[in-house]
C-alpha cells in the first residue's frame, strides 16, 4: 500500500506544511492541464538545466560539485513547471543520484561538526525521496539511514528508513525483499522500533529471508535487554557468534518461559536461536498452536514467520488463519493465507473466509474467495481436505440463498461429520425457507450418513412446516430413543394444536409425558422433560409445563432453548405478562433471553398487541435481536395501518374532478361550503418500495479491499477537517475548558489519518499505520480497535468498518476523536463507540454537560456513507455538525474552490441501533437517504432529526424511543418530499413525530404514536404536508397539532386523547423559551395563517375536544368518527356553528374564516396531484375584505421551539 507519513519528526513546520497542502491542493483541484504530456521540444529551462548537470559532473572538487549540483536541481525544478514529464527522465534520475550521494558522502566524514553531518543527510534524505526510481531511491535511503545511525541520530534514521520502506510498497517482491529486510534490520538498532521491524520483516515474501531477519532482530532484542526475564540475562550483550553456540540454550530457556506463561519473551528466545538448531521450530509451532485468543493470536504470529521448514510454516500459517476466520478477524485471515504455499491449505482457509463473508453478506468478498478456492482447488486432494473445502463452498450457497447448489456441493463431502453438519444447516435453512423438495433431499442425506435421530428431528420439523401433524405421529412411531421420541412427538402436538385438533394434541401429550417418566439415563430425563415443556406450552397447559422446567434445564441446548420460547409464548397468548417475566427468569444466558423475548414480542405483534410487544421487544439484551424484532414489529404495526393498501405496492389515484363549492351557509365570522371534490381523502402519494431496503440490500455493496494511499497529517491542512478544529475549539473556549483537540494531542498542530485512495479495512489500516510508525493511532486488541486521532475518508477513496475485521471500533474522546467522509464509508455489523480512553468507560453526556467534547461521523457533501446491522452509541455533543451521526453538505472551503462539484450527501442506515448518542440522526441538505429499520433509542434531544433543505428522504420501519429531552422524529427547516412512514415512537420526552420551518410535500403514513410527553403529531409552519392512516394515543398534549401551516390534509387517522385535544388547529407567534435563542425570522419565516382538511379520522377523545381551530384561514371536515363525550367535539372558532357542521360533515363541509389569505412561497405537489384539491384553496375571506388572524402565543413552549436551541450553531454554508 502507498503510504506517505507526514515529515513533520524531520522537517521543519513550514516544509512539512507545503508537503501537505501541495498534496491536498492536487486533491482538490486536480492535475494541472497538460499535466503528464511530454514535450516535443526542449525547453530553454530544460537545456539550462541539463547544461548544469553536465558541467556538474565535470567538476571534481566537491564543494563547486555540490554547489553546481544544486543550481541544476533549482533548474530542473523550474523547468519541471512547464513540462511535468521531465521529473521521471532518467536524466533527473541521475542528478538525483548524484547530488544524494554526494550529500551522504560528506555526511560521512568524521571531521565535519555533527551537526553539519546531520543537515547534509537530512538534505541527502530529502533529494533520494524524490528519486523517480522507487527501488533506487530506497536503497539511497538505506545507505543513509546508515550514516545517521554512525553519529547518533537514530531518529533521524527512523524515519529515513521508514520514506524508504514507503517507497517500496509497491516494488515487486524479487527487488523489494532484499532492501525491505535490510532495512528491518537496521531499524531494529533504534530503541523502541523493533516491533516494527518484526512487523516489516513479516511483509518478506520469501520464506527462507523472511525468518533469517526475524531471527537477527530478536537476537538483538535479547542482546540489548528488551526482556527481563531472568531466563534471558545470560543472553544479553552475547555476540552473534556467540548466540549460535548457545542456541540449544536459547531453546531451553525458551521452553521454560512458555511453561510459565511468558509467551513474548519464549517466541523472542526461540526465534533468535540459530535456524536449523534442533527442535526450533518444533517450539515455535507449539508456540503458535497454543494460541487460542485473539490476542494470543497476535502475538504469536510472528513464530509462524519464523519457521523454517516450510511445511512446518504452513501449518502454523493455517492454524492461525483458521482461528482468525472463528473470530471473525477475517483480513488477518487473507493476509495469513496469502503466506500459505500449501494450496491444499490455502483453499481450506479462502473457503472459510468465503463461507464468513457469506454468512455476514459481504457478497463481494465471498465471491472473489469463491472463485479464487475453485480456482486452486485439485481433484488430487486429500478426501479431508476436499471435505473441508466443498463443505465451505455449500456453506457459501446457503447463506445466499441457493440451496439446490448448495446441496450439490454437500452431496460432494466425503468426511461424515462435515456432511452431516452442512446438511443439517441446509435442511433448517431450505424449510425454512419454503423448499420442502431441497429440505426433504438433505434429510434423506442426513439419514444415509447414519444419523437417523437427528434426521427424524429435522424431518419433524418439516413436517411441521407443511402442516402434517399426522404423518409426525406416524414418524414418532419409528423412534427407539426415548429423547428423541418425544420431540417428534412434541412437533405433532403443537402441529395439531394449531389445526385446532386438541383431543389428538393432548393424547400425545400424554405419550410425552409417559415417556419421561420411563426416562433413567439423564440425557433421556433432560430430552423427555424438555419435549414435555414444550408440548405442553404448545396445547395451551403452560402452568403444568413448569413442573418440567428443572428437568429439562441444560446449558447451551436447543432443545431447552426451544421449551423456554414455548413457554414464553404461552403465556404471551395468554397476556399474562408476570408469567412471561417468571419464563425469562430460567433463560441461562443472553442468547437464550433474546430468543425467548423475541418469541413474545412475534406473538403479541400477531395478536395486535403493539404496544404490548414493544415493550417486550426494548427488554431484548442483544442489539441485532432486538433491532430485527422492532423492524418486524414496525412493519407489522404499518400493515396493520395501511388502510389505503399502499405499502404493498398498491396505489391510489386522486380524483381531479372537481366541483362547485356553494355557499351553504354564511356568516359575519365565516363562511361555510360544500367540499368541491367529494374524494378528498380517499387516496395518498404511494410511498417506495420499503421492502427493497434491507440489511442486504447495503451490505452486498461492500467492495472488496485493494491497496490505498494514505497520509499522517496536520489537520489544518484539510479543508474537511478545519470546521471542526475551529468548531470543537470555539465551543471549548467558550465554556472555559481545554481546547480540543490542540490540546488533546497535546501540540499545536494536531494530526489525522487522512486515507486518500483505494479500500481499506480497520485491519488493513492498523497494520500500515504500524508499519511506518504510527501505530499508536489505532490500535488493535483482540478484535476491538481503538482509533487516537481524526480520520478522513478522501474523496477517492473507501473505508470498511466491518464486523468481518472486529466487534468494535472506539473512538477515544480524551484525544478529540472523529470521522470524517467525503468519499464512501461502509459500517456493517460492528459496534462503533465514544470511549473515555483515561477512565476506560463510555462517556456519559446529560443536557446540563452538552458541551462536553465526545465523538462523532459527519459525511461531507459527495460522499456516500451506508450503516448496517451496527450499533452506534455515547457518541456526539453539543457542537455543530458533532451531533453524533450525520450527513452535511460542505463544507464551504471545498464549495468555494470547486463550486457545484460536490453532489448532496447520501446513503443507506438499516438495521442499526442508535444509543445514547446526542442526536440520533442529523441532516444538514443532504438528499436521498433511506433511514431504514433503525432503532432510536435513549438519546439525548433527538431520536432522528433530519434538517436544513434535505429532500427526498425516506424514513421507515424505525422505532424512535426513550429521548431524553425533546422529540422522537422531527424534520425541521425545509426538510421536503420525504416519506416518513411506519414508524414506532414512543416514551419520548418531546412530541412523537413533527415537521417544522417549512417542510413541505411529505407524508407522514401508518405511524404508531404514543406515550410521548408532548403532541402525538405536530405541523409547525410547514405547508403541504398529508398526515394519513397514523394511531396516536396516550401523548400528553394534542393527538394531532397544527399551527401557521397551510394545505395540511389529516386523512383516516385512529386519534385517542383523553384530555386534550384530537386535532388542534391554530395560528399564533411561537412563544419564546427562555434560556434559548430567539427564532431567526430570515432563515424560518412564516406566516399566521392555517388551512387543513381534517378527513374520515376516528377521535376517541375521552374528556377531551374533538377538532379545535382557532384563527385559523379554512378548515374543511368530512366523515370523522367521534367518541366519548358527546360535548366539546367541535371547539374554538368552530364552536359557534359546531351542530351544523357536525350535520353537514357526512358529505363534508369547508368553513373559511374572515383571516386574510397569504401567499405560501412553496408550490404544493399535492394540490397540482389532486390529493387536496377542491378543498381548502382558493376562497375568499367570509368578511369580503379579511382581517389578519393573530391567534395566541402559542401554549406549548418546548413545542413551539422545535429546534431553536441550535440555531446559533448550524449554518448551511458549514
């Protein structure tokens, strides 16, 4: 990989400063024009430069050398302005060469002050670096570094040999091993860069090279004392020579520390034992092979390297490659494979890791590993490896999907146990699935191989699935293990209990119940008793199934894991959820409660007990459970609202014809009309297609990982990254703390990782930020990375955090940490985190200490970044676009220097949890993001906030939760035509769901709403806006509120209050809140004026009112459903003429106040799509001449201030 570090150990500010911005300049604004194309003729620049270097090198004595030798590079330098090309001639090449020399040769004489040696190497090092010729360059660093190792300046050193490693990433093997190990070597000569030097040796593709420089650097490891172990003092200061007599020694001391435990000091004793010694690699394998953790794995790794004997070393390479795709670490396991020479191993690993990328869905890595395993594979292989391998590849199928080539593959295993577990995975996954024909096969395949039992279990289970409880019992008959008896048995009960065929159901009961009584081994008593709670649950007997539960109890068994879900269950059908709760009580571990508490939430969704099952559903411990039950759960409750028949593809078309409206009655305060258009409300907008969005639909795109450039620099000199040095450190000198992150990295001039092109994993970036000395800025351990400074996603390039590598990625607060993307960042199925690195614990935020600095990812406009399946939390504060999880367009630096090259922001989110973040979601004009089944849950303001001029959105199949200040969904300031559909929100402190500052053309459809602090639905100055077919109850304020919004359609809603209002309609000024900033009239302006055609909703409104309009322009009704008290159902200025509305609301009316009309400065889709027309539009004041409607102040303050507390920070130029 092309790595470039930042000079900055070397150089000084303001060279290393122009490095950088050149780098970036070029970033941003592309090559010159011209640029790369070759000269026909000379230049003059370019023959006064030539002319220079030939005179140069007719010059003999040294100082009039160098000084011509410089002068011809100033006029290369100028000429190379003009004709790019001339910096790779070979000419240039030569100068380079000669002038380095030159410089290294006088850096080497002793009679020079060091210091003056110091400076020619430093210049020396500076002229080889822009050598053309990677392999030539490299090798003038090498002499280099050598020369700055003579006098001292072993930092210096460092980082020649690390330019110098740097230029070598991408030289072929045969040119690149020799300089690469010895550089390795003479690295390992400067305090605390051994590791690294190990770490370069590694990347040595020739075996026999690779362990004799392993070898040298762990004798001088031992030789300059890096271990204390008393074991080793002997070794120390030992010469070489002397090290190989003393190697048998080496091995004995080697053996004793690895009985002890001592792992690093055993692995350095025995590599730097002389190769060949007896029994060397013996230990070194041993080393390796007991290693069973992750992060033993790392550590030993290296033993793998450094066996000799290639057979040995490919057994050690494959034994770690194979515990790594266990992990899952699954680049560790590719790059470990890479190594292997033995293709009989190295298809078994890529067949693993293809069966991994499967599993988890990363579609296009499992595809290149695939074909790469059948590429290599042999007929000629030995049966058990061959086993392995098609094992893998049926695996593949499986999880794709394909299980009829899934089965041919498994058919091809010859080793039993292999086939019998591939066939058994395929035979649950093709049932469930539907392929009764691909299921019955692998059954039958199962049986051959002779495990019948566990093929009369699987074939239960089918029969099951087909509804044939008979041909079950019949099967039952045929079974000579008493276990397994009684689970075919407990299958055809609950087959027949659901047939509704209980006299059959409880005989067989009674059989199970038989044959636990004749149980005698305890394997026999545990499988009885456990078919028994099963059976039992399953014919509606859930208290008798307890008597069993201490029987059938065992730990990690899926036959107690399916009775507990039984049992659940029971008592779910039967809503007792005390009972439930005493269920969950016996689960042994998470696993087992997940799964039982998934079960309940499954059976009160089909019950229609929504409310009920969410409640169960926040109670799952595991993140990917509970957010795959709260999906199914919203999906479900959206069905269950889709009274328009949309959400499956169904479309509903307006009717535009249009009729008079006649005055029915007038007054001196309004004027009551027919509807013009008697289908108002009978059709919506159809939404997209949610079902198309799914983890999968994210996670398949993943790329595959290839090389990239990278860089470490200052942060100042990335356009994306000084809004938030700015930002972060404004907000922190504000409240008087230190500033971030200045302070944090503890310099004036804090770094990133800026990734500037190709595809790079967390384990592909670790371990070249390792390799040129920056591993301390992310870090692994085990499979947890912790990242130490900012990172950039370049525009040209990707970053894949995938749970394929890790289980989480921390980002450490205390040293100002953040990413930023402005090219594509892929999150799948791994645990992204704020981490309080000093008080090892997730740092906790309230509203009180907003301001304190933690994490965050922000998308800058162009950039494309998916999250699935992961789990995001303690992240973001109070700082702009620092919310936690946002996309923004910007920033303004970017825009300024390429205005219009950067397109919107977007991406896909499904499948995610958001915990505890400031915001959960945050947009500022980002365009096109699919919010998709995410849970929102305990966040600090806002579950998902979508903002500032974002469009098209669509937000679906979340369940928002549990915020801690203010509201569940909210899109604010010009937030358009999104689709805000089948969402789950409650217990937040806020309103449920609100659209406010003008956001216009969206629908808000089949949402549940309850148990919010403020309003159920809320339309805050935003016009054309339909709310339909949503259930709101048990909010603390209004079931549906309206203020200073026009062409709002409230069409088929179920809205339940109990002592406030079910539609509140009303004009008015927004109160302030004090403590908060006052309301920007120029970016939110709105106008005192309200039209809403409230349309076929059902108002259960208890003690509360009805429909209340106050200072409202038009408000039409028609068919609404009231219940409850029959007083108060029409109330405020509608009150007046209440009966007679309510008598003409059957065929519907449209009552126009005296209040003046005003323009809207947004065209509304909906009218122009005939969705509201011929309702509320275009009627005159009742009065003739109209008034303006001031309404009141408005009653709800947090409400009425949806988001003003950050107005002061966002800015949409960012």
């Amino acid at each position: 990989m092309n790595f470039k570090p930042f000079l900055s150990r070397t150089a000084t500010g303001s060279t290393a400063g122009a490095l950088a911005l050149t780098v970036f300049l070029a970033v941003l604004a592309g090559c010159a024009p011209g640029a790369g194309t070759p000269s026909v003729t000379q230049s003059p620049d370019t023959v006064r430069a030539e002319a220079a270097y030939t005179q140069a090198q007719k010059l003999t004595d040294p100082t009039q050398r160098e000084a011509e030798l410089a002068k011809a590079m100033r006029l290369y330098d100028q000429a190379t302005l003009s004709d790019p090309a001339l910096g790779n001639s070979p000419n240039f090449s030569n100068l380079l060469k000669d002038y380095s020399t030159l410089l290294s040769q006088r850096g080497g004489n002793a009679a020079l002050p060091v210091e003056t040696r110091r400076e020619l190497l430093t210049s020396a090092r500076f002229i080889s670096e822009r050598q053309p010729d990677a392999v030539t360059g490299a090798r003038d660093l090498l002499s280099i570094a050598r020369q700055q190792i003579r006098i001292g300046d072993y930092r210096a050193a460092v980082d020649t040999l690390t330019a110098g490693y740097v230029r070598m990433a991408k030289v072929p093997a045969a040119q690149r091993d020799p300089v690469v190990g010895d550089m390795a070597r003479l690295l390992a000569l400067a305090a605390g860069q051994r590791d690294r030097a190990t770490a370069w040796a590694t990347e040595i593709t020739d075996p026999v090279r690779r362990g004799a420089v392993l070898s040298d650097v762990s004798r001088w490891k031992l030789r300059v004392g890096d271990f204390t172990a008393p074991e080793l003092a002997s070794f120390r200061d030992q010469s070489v020579a002397e090290l190989d007599r003393r190697s048998p020694e080496l091995l004995d001391a080697a053996e004793t520390l690895r009985v002890n435990g001592n792992t690093e000091a055993a692995l350095a004793a025995a590599l730097a034992a002389r190769v060949g010694t007896p029994d060397r690699d013996n230990l070194l394998l041993t080393l390796v092979q007991e290693a069973t953790t992750n992060e033993q794995r790392d550590v030993v790794e290296i033993a793998a390297f450094g066996i000799s004997s290639i057979a040995q070393q490919n057994e050690a390479l494959f034994f770690l490659a194979m515990g790594n795709t266990d992990s899952p670490r699954l680049s560790i396991a590719e790059r470990l494979t890479q190594s292997l020479t033995d293709t009989t191993l190295k298809a078994q690993v890529l067949s693993q890791v293809a069966a991994a990328y499967a599993k988890s869905h990363v579609t296009q890595a499992a595809t290149a590993q695939t074909l790469e395993t059948v590429k290599i594979t042999s007929f000629f292989m030995p049966r058990a490896a061959k086993s392995r391998i098609n094992a893998n590849l049926a695996l593949v199928d499986i999880y794709s999907g394909d299980y009829p080539r899934a089965l041919m593959y498994a058919n091809r295993i010859g080793e039993p146990d292999h086939k019998t577990k591939t066939l058994q995975e395929l035979a649950r996954r093709a049932t469930s699935s539907r392929d009764w024909a691909t299921a019955e096969k692998a059954i039958n395949g199962i049986k051959s191989a002779g495990q019948r039992e566990q093929a009369a279990l699987l074939r239960a289970v089918l029969l099951a699935a087909k509804e044939q409880p008979d041909a079950i019992a019949s099967l039952a008959k045929s079974q000579t293990s008493p276990g397994t008896k009684a689970w075919v048995l407990a299958y055809a009960a609950d087959a027949y209990a659901k047939r509704i065929e209980p006299a059959k159901a409880l005989a067989i009961v009674a059989q199970i119940e038989a044959l636990r009584a004749k149980a005698s081994s305890v394997e026999e008593v545990q499988q009885t008793a456990s078919a028994a709670v099963f059976a039992l649950a399953s014919t509606g007997q859930p208290v008798k199934a307890e008597a069993y539960l201490l029987d059938a109890m065992a730990d990690d068994n899926v036959h107690y894991l399916n009775a507990l879900t039984e049992l659940a269950a029971a008592w779910a059908k039967v809503k007792d959820t005390g009972r439930i709760d005493q269920a969950v009580a016996w689960a042994l571990d998470e696993h087992q409660a997940s799964d039982m508490l998934q079960r309940v939430v499954r059976v009160f969704s089909d019950k229609h007990e929504y409310e009920v099952a969410a409640l169960y559903a926040r109670q799952i411990p595991d993140y990917q459970d509970r957010v795959r039950s709260m999906r199914q759960l919203a999906a479900a409750s959206a069905e269950a609202l889709d009274i328009y028949g949309v959400l499956d593809g169904g479309v509903t078309r307006p009717d535009n014809t249009a009729r008079e409206r006649q005055v029915i009655l007038k007054g001196q305060a309004a004027t009551y009309y027919n509807i013009g258009n008697n289908k108002v409300g009978e059709s919506i907008p159809t939404p997209p297609n949610l079902n198309s969005y799914s983890r999968q639909a994210v996670s398949d795109n993943i790329p595959v990982a290839t090389d990239g450039g990278v860089y470490v620099i200052p942060m100042e000199y990335s356009y994306y990254n000084t809004k938030f040095v700015s930002q972060v450190n404004n907000t922190f000198r504000q409240i008087g703390e230190k500033v971030f992150p200045v302070q944090a990295q503890g310099t004036r001039y804090p770094r990133y990782i800026h990734i500037e092109s190709g595809v790079l994993t967390l384990e592909s970036l670790a371990r070249h930020l390792n390799s040129i000395g920056e591993g301390e800025l992310l870090i692994r351990k085990g499979s947890r990375y912790m990242l130490n400074v900012p990172l950039l996603v370049g525009p040209q390039a990707s970053l894949v955090i995938s749970g394929t590598d890790a289980e989480e990625l921390r980002l450490n607060s205390n040293t100002g940490v953040f990413i930023v993307n402005a090219g594509k960042l892929w999150l799948h199925d791994i645990t992204v985190a704020g981490w309080d690195a000093a008080g090892k614990a997730y740092p906790k935020l309230d509203f009180d200490s907003r301001n304190q600095f933690r994490p965050f990812l922000i998308s800058w406009g162009g950039s494309q970044m998916h999250a699935d399946g992961s789990h995001f939390h303690h992240l973001g504060f109070n700082g702009a676009k620092g919310y936690g999880f946002s996309y923004s367009q910007g920033p303004i630096l970017v825009q300024q220097h390429r205005p219009g090259a950067l397109n919107r922001p977007t991406g896909m989110v499904v499948d995610n949890s958001f915990e505890e973040m400031y915001f959960g979601f945050f947009t500022n004009a980002a365009d096109d993001i699919a919010l998709i089944g995410n849970e929102y849950r305990n966040n600090l303001i806002y579950g998902v906030d979508p903002h500032d001029y974002s469009k098209r959105l669509i937000i679906a199949y979340n369940v928002s939760y549990g915020t801690v200040k203010k509201h569940g969904i909210i899109g604010s300031r010009e937030v358009d035509d999104s689709w805000i559909v089948g969402n789950i929100v409650f217990d937040n402190h806020g309103t449920g769901i609100m659209l406010d500052r003008i956001s216009s053309g969206n629908l808000v459809y089949a949402n549940r709403v309850w148990g919010n602090g403020q309003d159920g639905l809320a339309v805050y100055e935003s016009p054309c806006n339909i709310l339909a077919g949503n259930r709101t109850f048990e909010n603390h304020g209004d079931a549906v509120k309206v203020r200073n919004s026009t062409d709002i359609g409230i069409f088929r809603n179920h809205l339940i209050t109990a002592q406030r209002a079910g539609v509140n309609i009303y004009v008015g000024d927004p109160k302030e809140v004090i403590g908060f900033p006052t309301r920007d009239a120029v970016k939110d302006p709105y106008t005192k004026f309200v039209t809403v055609a409230v349309v076929d909703n059902v108002i259960d409104k208890h003690n509360g009112t009805g429909i209340t309009a106050t200072g409202f322009g038009t408000v039409a009704v028609k068919g609404n459903q009231f219940f409850g008290s029959t007083k108060k159902l029409l109330q405020g200025d509608l009150e007046p003429h209440g009966r007679e509305m309510l008598r003409l609301q059957g065929e519907g009316v449209v009552v126009r106040s005296s209040c003046r009309a005003v323009n809207v400065p947004k065209v509304c889709p909906f009218l122009n799509q005939g969705y509201l027309s011929g309702v509320v539009e275009e009627l005159p004041p009742a009065n003739g001449a109209g008034m303006i409607c001031t309404g009141t102040l408005d009653p709800d303050q947090e409400t009425a201030e949806a988001g003003a507390e950050f107005d002061s920070e966002e800015d949409h130029a960012s």
